[in-house]
C-alpha cells in the first residue's frame, strides 16, 4: 500500500461511502449519478467469475446507461418503483485495498434493507469502489457490487445498490 | 361456461374466450398442467453448447420434475436423468452445472456414471443374488432429442417425434440456429434467473404482446427518444403496419414477425438485442425475443422463474457481443427496464387483481383481433394484426385441448 495513505484519508473516503449511502436512501438518484466520472461503470455481476464482455450481468452500465438509468428512476413512468421501495443502505467493513496517486480501490460489505409492497427484502454482497480524488473530494470511476445471491432468482432490483 | 370452438372443451374458456381467472389461481389445475401439459409435452431443457464436452452436465426441470442433463464421456450422447438415487430417494446431483464422470450419492455412497449406469453401492453384501445393478440406475427420462441444439426432453413415451411437433415452429428455430452461419449460435454468456410470485402462463402471454409494449414501457420509449432524437417507430408500426403480425402456428406455437422472415426490413428499433426479428412461443415454456432464449420454470400455481440466456452468433466479434449483452441488460433481467416494470405491471398486479374470485365477472378477455384474424383453411395457421391476442389464444387453445385429453 502506498504510503500517501493517512488515517486522515481513511476517514474522508468512509464519509465519502456514507454520503453515498445516503443519497441513495433519499432517492437523490441524480445527485448520485453526478458523482460518477465520465469512464465510469456502475457493475453488478452474475457471479464472481464474470468477464463483462462475454458474460451477461445483471447491470453493466456505463455512463450514458448510468444517466437513462438514473433519469428513468427519477421520473413517474418506472412502474418497477410504483410504489417506490424505501431503502436503507449500510456500508461497513471499509477497507482501502489499494491507493496511487491516480485512484484509490475501496472495498467494503453493503446490506441494502428494501421494503416494498409490505415486504422486506434484503440485498447484501462485497461493494468495490475505484475512486478518482478530484478538488478534495472523490468522484466514483467504478461501482461494483458482488451480490451474494447474484447467480441465484432475483426479483424486480430496479433499486439502486 | 360453454365450449370452445372447434369441439375443443375447456370449462375454463368460452366461446369469447372469456377467460376464467382459475387457471391462474388454482392449485388443483396446476397440478393437473404438471401432468396434463409438462407431462406430455417436449420441454426444453438445455442447449448442445451447454453442455459441450463428454462428461458435462447441467441440471434442469421438466415441470417439477428435477433432472439431470449430461453428455456421454465415451459416445457423446445426450443423457436427460431423474435427479434422484435409486437407494433411498436423494438428489444426486448438487450442482447447476459442471463436469464430472459420476454422480455420488452422499448418503449412503451409491455412484452412477454420467449415463445413469449404477457403478458402485458399498457394501453391496447387503443385497441377495437377485439384487441387479444393471436395473437400479438413474432412471431415464422417457424421450430426448435435439433440434439444431436445442435439446428437448419429454415425459411421455408415446410422443409424437420432435420436429412433427415443433411444426410450424422449426423455420424461426432455423432462423436463430443460422445466426451464426456456420460457426452456428452458442449460449455462452450465461443466464439470468428470475422468479416472480404469479402463474406461469402470465409470462407466456406476455412475452407475444406488443400492446402492452407502449403503456408499460413508456418510460423505454421516452429514453429511445432522447437517444434518437426522435420518436420510435414502434407505436405507428404495431398500429399500421401490416408486416407486423401475430401469427398462431398451430400446436400451441406462436410468433409475432416484425415483418416477413428473411425479407429486408428495419430492425423493430427498440434495442432490445436486435437479433432475433420476431418474438417466439415454442409450446408450452420456451420463447425467443431480442437477443435471447428464455425458459419458463413453473414451480406452483403462484411462483415461477423465468431464465434468460443472451445467444450469441458462435463467431461473433467483440463489438456485437458488447451490443447484445448491453441491449439485453439495460431491457431485461432482474434490474432491466422492461423486465422489472413487466414483473411489477404484468405478473404483481395481475396477481393480485385476479385474487378478486368473488367478482362476478371472473374471467380474463382474450379476444382482441378475433373480428379480424384471418384462418389459413389449409394450415389452421391464424394471423392477425400486431396487437391482437392471436398469439395468446394459440397456446390456449393447445392448452385446453391437453388439459381436457383422458388420462
């Protein structure tokens, strides 16, 4: 690990997950999709194995599906979200994998709680950011996220992760 | 309730093709489709390159009926296998898919080979002389057989041969199976797995229903606007274009072309994996649509899975397979536009709407475009307009007439 990493550094990247977690919970689904850079991909894979480019996943969405994504979410026509899931997005187990002067890897263990139509549902796995640091702050160049239950049935996800 | 046409009897659908909301709701007719419908049908259960190599396998089922799909190590035939040892009942197999010569039972240690044949029973002293081995391997499913890869398999002995019953079906089958030219098709990239607590028959009669296509998806159209600059075509199309046609092949099979088959055309233009140019019911759980092949699962008379495999032109270079996997995502799957809004308004809703059993008026209407579909005298193929629901009354048709057949 690089030795620019700093405890001060460890504490603004976990602020920077749990802002993230909180947009998402407050449905500021545009607010989010801003922090993304224009190389991004926002990735749920079927499983650990997966290759992008030969496997299918369950998302893959570079930045211009990321915006239809994000705008159709925000709008009143996704009946997926009719009526909308509350959500409640927990990070935790953050870990700084790896760190350059160009990007940082971050893991960490997300449980997403959803309740929807009177039913709780629970969507948990390994949560893989690259972050790009820009003006002090962080923009996300890759979201994944290794859902536990990615290659088994799963139901209407149209929540954001 | 009173029959329907042609001598066909179903209590469950008259003559206007009300529909009764039982067939959905009922535990009792489910049962009776496990036997009636799964029970003597060719359902598919697996692709040739899914299982490519001798000793690969993968798991599947024949309405409830769990089994085992292998090829053979030693003469490379198919093998379609009850998942279940001979001994005391257990499911040999724990994989979804793999390769491995045997199966080992972890219970009491029997071994079968990857053909079903029982290879080993420890401490076989326990059984007299008369106990046979070459009797008490994995008992085999009635009939298999393959169809330019698609891999079927059928509970029933006596069933007619499988390219007589894929019938008007085997031209579109041909049509995705010379996808990839010589090099063929392959179902390499994997499959989503959906489930969603509604009837199987509910994803049947959606999966044909360009109607529905501007209503619920409205929100795709919105975002096929902003890509394009311009309003997609599909509305004007499935109004007016008489290319665009919903089709009852007989059998129980249907399709809508988006214009004549092998002709030039537009592509339908809502990129949705653009591949296949017409939407496929191969009687009673497969379909084709977009870019790939989807299975339906029924596991009780209120949940189902559906799986989704994208198909890929076996040569295909990177550039096409980067437009059919991101096509196929952003529309479908768990997390897809269409599939996640079709889960909510399609099978949710109507789920809970046909709860309503006490309504006086408890039938579906199945007769759109029934004033208008034209009969082919000679072939009983019906064609009607893109919006009708000549697609749904095709496999109801072989439904009813299944279900009401004697044992």
């Amino acid at each position: 690990m690089s030795q620019t990493t700093t405890e001060i550094d460890r504490q603004s990247i976990a602020d920077f997950l749990y802002d993230e977690a909180e947009m998402l919970d407050e449905r500021r689904f545009l607010d989010w999709f801003a922090l993304f850079t224009e190389d991004s991909h926002y990735w749920i894979p079927l499983a650990g194995t997966s290759d992008p480019q030969r496997h299918v996943s369950i998302i893959y969405d570079d930045h211009k599906l990321l915006a239809e994504r994000t705008k159709r979410l925000s709008g009143h026509l996704a009946y997926a979200q009719i009526p909308q899931s509350r959500t409640s997005h927990l990070v935790g187990n953050i870990r700084i994998t790896e760190a350059d002067s160009d990007e940082i890897t971050v893991t960490s263990r997300l449980v997403v709680t959803e309740f929807r139509r009177s039913e709780r549902h629970v969507h948990s796995g390994l949560q893989e950011h690259r972050l790009q640091q820009v003006d002090g702050g962080f923009r996300i160049r890759l979201k994944r996220v290794d859902l536990i239950d990615n290659d088994g049935r799963l139901g209407n996800l149209s929540i954001i992760l | 309730m009173s029959r329907v046409e042609q001598g066909a009897r179903s209590p469950y659908i008259t003559d206007n093709w009300e529909v009764s909301g039982e067939i959905y709701r009922n535990p009792g007719v489910f049962a009776k489709e496990m036997r009636n419908i799964f029970g003597r049908s060719w359902v598919y259960v697996a692709h040739e390159t899914e299982i490519p190599a001798g000793g690969d396998y993968k798991t599947a089922h024949i309405g409830l009926q769990p089994v085992i799909v292998s090829r053979d190590s030693d003469d490379g035939g198919i093998h379609v296998l009850f998942n279940r040892c001979r001994h005391r009942g257990s499911a040999v197999c724990q994989e979804e898919s793999g390769n491995s010569n045997f199966f080992r039972c972890a219970y009491h240690g029997w071994t079968y080979g990857n053909d079903g044949r029982l290879i080993g029973v420890p401490f076989d002293d326990g059984y007299g002389e008369s106990f046979d081995k070459s009797k008490m391997g994995l008992a085999h499913v009635a009939r298999v057989a393959s169809y330019r890869g698609f891999i079927f398999a059928s509970l029933d002995p006596e069933i007619t041969d499988l390219e007589e019953y894929l019938g008007n079906g085997r031209r579109y089958l041909d049509f995705i199976a010379d996808l990839g030219g010589e090099a063929g098709i392959d179902l390499s990239a994997r499959a989503q797995k959906l489930v969603y607590r509604g009837n199987w028959k509910l994803q049947i009669e959606n999966t044909i229903d360009p109607y529905h296509f501007s209503f619920t998806h409205q929100s795709w159209l919105d975002i096929l606007k902003e890509r394009t600059g311009k309003s997609s075509p599909w509305v004007k199309n499935v109004r007016t274009n008489s290319e665009w046609r919903g089709i009852d092949l007989t059998g129980g099979h249907a399709v809508h072309e988006f214009g004549a088959l092998g002709a030039e055309r537009d592509t339908h233009g809502i990129a949705i994996g653009e591949l296949i140019p017409f939407n496929l019911n191969i009687f009673p759980s497969l379909a084709f649509v977009g870019a790939h092949l989807r299975l339906v699962v029924p596991r009780s008379v209120r949940e189902t899975w559906v799986y989704l495999y994208p198909v890929f032109p076996a040569d295909a270079d990177e550039a096409t397979r980067d437009r059919i996997l991101r096509d196929h995502e952003t529309f479908y799957g768990p997390s897809g536009a269409g599939s996640s809004d079709d889960i909510e308004v399609g099978f949710d809703r109507v789920t809970n709407g046909l709860e309503a059993d006490g309504s006086p008026k408890d039938w579906t209407l199945m007769a759109r475009g029934l004033n208008r579909e034209e009969l082919d005298e000679e072939t009983g193929m019906r064609i009607g307009r893109s919006s009708d629901e000549v697609p749904q009354r095709a496999y109801l048709r072989k439904w009813s007439e299944m279900m009401e057949a004697d044992a």
